[in-house]
C-alpha cells in the first residue's frame, strides 16, 4: 500500500487535493497539520474525508513546521484520536504520554535526518514496547549500505514496521521496504512537492515501480552510477518486465565511486539478480565477476553484472554489440550489406568508456578509425590502446569521413542547442551517429538531416543495449518496442514523470 503525504497551507487546497487523490485511488493519505499556515481546524480536514488518514503533525525539531507550542500540537493529536481517524503518527519520545483510544491505530515513529545511527536496532527495540500497531522508522542513508541495515530490520520485525532511507543513497528502500514486509510506504503527492528527502512521486512509484505488486518473490534489479537520478534505466527495464508479466523491479542505486566495493559487497544479503553500470562503475566493476565475456577484456569496462544459471556473476558490455547494430542498422538504409563499415573511414567525437566500447567494434568491421576530443591527451590514450590515429579537436571538420560519431554529452540535455561539430562541415550521404538519446533528436542530427545525411540517434543504441541487458538478465527475448516506445515516452518534453 502506498500512502501518499498531503501538506499544503491551505485548509481548502488540502481538502481539495484529497479528494483528486481519492479518484486516483490512492488507499491512504498523510495529513501533515504542521503545513497549514495558521491554527488547523481538524473536523474540517476530517469530517468528510474520501479515504483513510494518516494525522501527522511535526514539531520543528523533527523537520517540521509546527509554529504553536507542543502542548497544542499534543492536543491536536488526542483530538484526532478522540475523533476515530484511521491512524495518529506519534514520536517515540512522547508516545507514552498519549494513551490508546477508540479504534485509532497508533503509528510510533522515530526520524534520523542526519545518519543511519549504529545503535538502529536498539532504538527499534525500545519502540517495540510503546504500544504501537504500526512502527515507523527513517533514517538518512550516507553510503548505500545503509539500506541493508533498514532492510534487514524490517525483514525481522516483530511490530508491523516501515523502515526505509531517505536521501538519494536510500531512495531504493522506499520501494524495496515492501518486499521484506513493510505495510506500506510512503510517496510525495508530485515530483516538485516532496515532503523529504528522496520521496518519490505516487504516479512513479504506481506507474513505475508498481509497488503494490512487489511481494517477498520480487527478483531484483538495478542500475549502479554516480549520479544516477536522470536515468531512464528504470523506466524501459520495469516497462519490460511488466509486459512480460515477470515479478521483478529494476531500481537507481546511486554509488559513489570509492564505495563501489563495499556496496556489491553488502548488496549480496539483498539477493540482486543484476545490474546496469554507468559512470564512473564501468572499469571498477570488472573486478565483481567471476567470468568476464570477451568484449569486456577487450574494451577495460563493463556496463553489466547479472548471475547466470551457476548463479555466478558474470561481466558484459552490451555497449559493443548495441553500437555497431546501430550504425550498421543506418548504413543499410543505404543498402549497404552487414560488412558495411569494412574499409570505411570514421571520425569518432569523444574518448571515455562509451568511446572506448564503440572504437572497438569500429576497428574490428575493418573500418579506418580516427579520434577527436577536447582533450587530447584522452584522444592519444584511448588511440594509443585502439591502433588507430587522431586529429585535434579544432581540425576535426577538415577530414573526409563516411561515419561520424559523437559519443561526447554536447548537445545533451539541458544544453539541447549545441552540437559538437558545424553544419557546413557535414558532406552529402554521411552516416552521422549521435549517442546522445535525450533529446532522440538532436541539433547534430537534425542540420545532418538538413545535409542529406543518414542519421542514426542514441536512443537506438540505448535501447538495444538495455535490451541485451535484459536478455542476460531474464533469459528471454526483449520487448525491444515496449522499452524503445517507453523510453521516448520518458524523454518527451510533454511527460513531467521524471
């Protein structure tokens, strides 16, 4: 069950959004009293509601905006109580002083915004004992590992429990709480109005995650980087699984860097089935399998981590395989044959791990390769590695080429006006490949139309290699059209989803 927190300053605007709730079928609303701007007027808010409640009211001290004095805040809350509301969120320090009444069931709570604290379990046991129906804890998560501890938690509770963390490091707990037992969580009423750290809207989490059908046999899995809040990884692979009808959830776990090792680690007691890996993960990750696939040693980086039937974790690059069926897919439309690239020569824009991937397989058609990249070193390094040449950014215009490719973020997302090479360099019937997939069409690729040129965009190749992820994930074919029609849905200005 999904309940959603409602804070507004107005009586009549919370009244209001109850009620579009409500026709949203959400099954349980938080009222947080502390948001409205003067004295709450609690039969008003109550008396006609259109769904079960959740009456909170939080002091300043535990990130609220409560303005009276506590003794009014306590009041408030025996009133609501005394008024038969569905459930009453009490601190755990001042539980004891309000008693058990009526029908109303007691929700103790207890909130840590600063960490997830070493004697969690301790603080959890002493709640136990303050008459609860329900136990609420959050913490907040300063390494993904936090997550594990909350999670175990509620796995073994005696007390019904929602334990999750906030923060972006602990955002996966609020959906995961649900498979290890947690009545419900709790979800923001949009994405601009969350009520804490991390909170995640109700139509993600519905339409999404589809939390209300995770259970105890969920398989899970995910997607690793740094950052990762932008990725629409989620979006296609849970898309998928849904239309396959399978009981999986793929989820963002953000992991810096320099806690890669630690997190997989820790990450094992939660039984994932496999990941997606994105920057700065892809190198750092090779290390977590026990069999590595030929491209990976090839390449140095590796953007999947799934177990196989031996239930061993096995490493993969489906960057590789994506991009060249990706180029090759726009030189057919040219009736070129499946060896097209053999002997053709190509300017490739960009020198990190999705370059590195893609001037492989660009060396290994037979193609003539060449590198530009801001900065140069990077260039020489990765040509260096590949056996091809380069050419200085500033001269990158004044080559013959049959293929460019940028895999540079210039023209990415916000910055949709720019483009890493000029229109007037571009020549008739050039296959121009930009990875680049938000926005699907980008500056680069719409004057490269404007020049006769073939385009091929990034949201291709994304696609198809999250679709050979989900292979070695499920061992089953894709819904290549599901998760390429989801993705453009995802990207589209018109969608305010993410």
């Amino acid at each position: 069950m999904i309940c959603v927190s409602l804070g507004r300053t107005r009586h009549k605007m919370v009244i209001a959004e109850h009620e579009l709730l409500a026709k949203k079928n959400v099954p349980l609303v938080e009222l947080r009293l502390d948001w409205i701007g003067r004295q709450p007027k609690l039969n008003q808010l109550i008396e006609n509601r259109p769904t079960p409640v959740v009456v909170t009211c939080r002091r300043s001290s535990d990130k609220g905006k409560w303005r009276g004095t506590e003794e009014q805040r306590q009041s408030l809350l025996r009133s609501a109580i005394a008024a038969g509301v569905e459930y009453v969120d009490l601190e755990h320090d001042i539980a004891e002083s309000i008693p058990r009444y009526g029908n109303t069931r007691r929700i103790i709570s207890h909130h840590d915004f600063i960490e997830t604290p070493d004697n969690l379990e301790d603080i959890y046991r002493e709640m136990c004992k303050q008459d609860a129906d329900i136990i609420k804890i959050v913490t907040m998560a300063n390494k993904p590992s936090d997550m594990v501890r909350m999670l175990r938690m509620v796995a073994a509770s005696t007390v019904p429990t929602v334990g999750f963390c906030m923060g972006e490091l602990g955002l996966p707990s609020r959906i995961l709480c649900g498979k290890y037992g947690s009545p419900f969580t709790y979800a923001s009423f949009s994405n601009e109005r969350e009520l804490a750290p991390g909170q995640v809207s109700y139509d993600v989490m519905r339409e999404v995650y589809h939390y209300d059908d995770i259970n105890a046999d969920t398989k899970v899995f995910g997607v690793l980087g740094d950052p990762i809040g932008h990725s629409m990884s989620p979006l296609i692979h849970n898309a998928a699984f849904r239309h396959e009808k399978m009981n999986c959830v793929y989820l963002p776990f953000r992991v810096p860097e320099e806690m890669i090792d630690q997190t997989l680690h820790d990450f094992h007691s939660l039984d994932i089935k496999g990941y997606s890996v994105t920057i700065p993960l892809k190198e750092l990750v090779i290390a977590h399998g026990q069999r590595k696939e030929a491209s990976v040693e090839a390449i140095g980086a590796a953007n999947t981590l799934y177990r196989d039937h031996n239930n061993d974790w096995r490493v993969a690059n489906t960057d590789y395989d994506a991009a060249l069926a990706s180029i090759r897919e726009g030189l057919k439309e040219n009736e070129y044959d499946e060896d097209s690239l053999q002997g053709k020569k190509v300017l490739m824009m960009g020198a990190g791990g999705v370059a590195r991937a893609i001037g492989l397989g660009v060396i290994r058609s037979g193609a003539i390769l060449t590198i530009a990249n801001r900065t140069s070193k990077r260039a020489k390094k990765l040509a260096t590695e590949l056996g091809c040449q380069t050419i200085g950014w500033e001269n990158r215009g004044t080559i013959f080429s049959d293929v460019i490719i940028n895999c540079t973020p210039i023209g990415m997302h916000p910055n949709v006006d720019d483009t890493p090479f000029e229109e007037y360099w571009m020549r008739e019937n050039t296959l121009v490949f930009d990875t680049i997939y938000n926005p699907e069409n980008t500056l680069l690729l719409k004057q490269a139309r404007e020049r006769n040129c073939r385009t091929v965009s990034g949201l291709e190749m994304f696609v198809r290699q999250a679709a050979a992820q989900f292979e070695r994930f499920t061992q089953q074919p894709a819904p290549l059209e599901v998760m390429r029609e989801k993705l453009r849905e995802g990207i589209s200005p018109l969608n305010s989803m993410f």
